[in-house]
C-alpha cells in the first residue's frame, strides 16, 4: 500500500499511472464483460449471461486479456461480427458501479493535496478508454485537484510525457515523482 510517509517530502508534483496504481484495472474490465455479455445474451438470447461473463473472468484470470474475445467466440459459437460492439465497450461503457481507488490511495492523495502538491495522472493505453475509466471513479472531492495526461496521445506528438510536465508546471524533473505499476 502507498502512503504519502514513503514519499521524499521534497516533491512538488506526484505523477501516478492510472491502471493498476489507483484503483485495480480488473475491476473496469469486468464490468466491460459483463455488460457485453448482457448485450449478447439479449442479442442473440444465448450465451447465458453468467457463463460469459464467468469464462471472461477465468480467461482474464489465467491468460490475460489478450485474444479474450475470440477465444470465448470459439468457445461459446458467437458471430466475430460483435467485435466491434466489444472494442466499443471499452471506451464508452457506462459502468453499472463506480470504479473504487485501491486501499490506501484515497488517504495518500488527500494527504499530497494536504501537503499543498500538485497530483498528476499519467496513463497510457487508449486516451479515450482512459478517460473513460477516469469518468467512471469515485474521486470525491479530489476530482478537482487532478491533472490529467495521456502517454498515447504525448508520444504522438512526439513529445517524452515527463519532459512535457515538467515543462508544463514549471519544474525540474528531480522536483516530481512518478509511480507507475
């Protein structure tokens, strides 16, 4: 578990990843399962719901995400012409339940804002997916003390995402801290 007390205490900005650092990255994907295999089971009336969603959950758990889908199209005899529904999913699902921040993080960073720091989210993976997930937490009142940025979307533009922060808040490097996963 983070806490701000493992933190050097000279830093002025704490970048953190998104995924896997603030809240666990399974718990958005899951319910991306879940309500594709809703769709599908009132598209198509079969697989049942609860056997999708529980083979997504084991093949996310023992393989990974990768070849998730058409895994379970194999398994379960679906039309890949859903694919595109699934991709959907990912970047403009709305989620049945808030996305909750890992065991300690709310503490750590109402402690950064406490201590007058700046906090900056920096994550990679599709911006618009990211900013999905972002949406979708429990942030309360610290909603309005992040700064958001894509590594996607800075590398692009052929920009080093730290450098750019940096030179966006007006500090030396040795000034931030990055935890990534």
């Amino acid at each position: 578990m983070l806490r701000y007390q493992d933190f050097p205490t000279d830093k002025k900005v704490f970048i953190f990843e998104l995924d896997d650092v603030i809240y666990p990255k399974r718990d958005y994907l899951l319910q991306v399962y879940y309500l594709f295999a809703n769709f599908l089971e009132f598209t198509e009336t079969f697989p049942p719901q609860a056997d999708l969603v529980t083979f997504f959950k084991n093949h996310l758990d023992s393989q990974g995400e990768d070849m998730i889908f058409e895994h379970a199209a194999e398994v379960f005899h679906f039309d890949l012409k859903y694919k595109e529904h699934f991709e959907r999913l990912f970047v403009n699902a709305v989620l049945p339940v808030k996305l909750l921040m890992k065991d300690g993080i709310p503490e750590l960073l109402t402690a950064i804002v406490n201590a007058d720091k700046q906090i900056c989210i920096l994550t990679k993976g599709n911006p618009l997916m990211q900013l999905n997930k972002i949406k979708h937490m429990e942030w309360g009142p610290l909603a309005s003390k992040l700064k958001v940025y894509f590594v996607d979307e800075l590398k692009f533009r052929n920009l080093e995402p730290l450098d750019y922060i940096a030179d966006e808040l007006q500090i030396a490097k040795n000034d931030f801290i990055y935890q990534d996963c």
